[in-house]
C-alpha cells in the first residue's frame, strides 16, 4: 500500500488540474499490476478531495468485474452439473453392474 500513500500525499497536495488526475488514474489503470484496482480506487476515492472523480473508475470496475463474474459462474456452474451427471451415470453403471467403485476406477483409468 506504498502506492496508495504516496498517491494520496500527492493528491492532497493540490497541485494537479483535474485533467493531470484522471490521466494519472488512467495511467495507473493500465499500467498497474494490481489484481484488485477496484480497492486501489476505491480507498484512495475516500482518502482525497478528489473522490468524486475516481468514484466513477471505481464504479466502472464494478459493473465490469460483474460482467467478467457471470460468464465464469455460469462457467463454473455447467462444469459443476457435468461433473454431477458424470458421478450419477458412475453410480448407476456401478449399480447395474453390481461392480465396486474400485472396479469402476479401473475401467475408467484402463490405459
């Protein structure tokens, strides 16, 4: 969290426009290595005077982490139901064939 300090002495200073701001977020949008800039963003929006502008770059990686998050639940979500309909017909083939899970493992895993 060096950034955000030495950010945030900077940005309480006043000495940058508006403009010299946003580009500096956005500069530090693309070129930060950060996994989680929503935070970076938003703790630095609630630090400095300046937090009306940063809160719309907060509220954009919000709304654009939740149109990343759906497709991977919904990703998630089908790999999750194949494999329970994999387990069922493993059951059921166990069943039929009155084999152990053993037996069934090694059939599966023949070569």
């Amino acid at each position: 969290m060096q950034l955000l300090d030495r950010s945030v002495t900077l940005l309480r200073a006043e000495y940058t426009t508006e403009s010299q701001v946003i580009t500096l977020l956005n500069y530090m949008l693309r070129s930060s290595h950060s996994d989680q800039p929503a935070i970076f963003y938003r703790e630095l929006a609630n630090r400095t005077s300046q937090g009306e502008s940063m809160m719309t770059l907060v509220e954009w990686f919000e709304a654009h982490g939740v149109r990343k998050g759906i497709p991977k639940g919904v990703e998630k979500g089908e790999r999750e139901a194949a494999r329970r309909r994999a387990n069922a017909a493993k059951r059921l083939v166990a069943q039929m064939t009155e084999s152990t899970d053993d037996e069934i493992a090694r059939l599966i895993n023949w070569r």
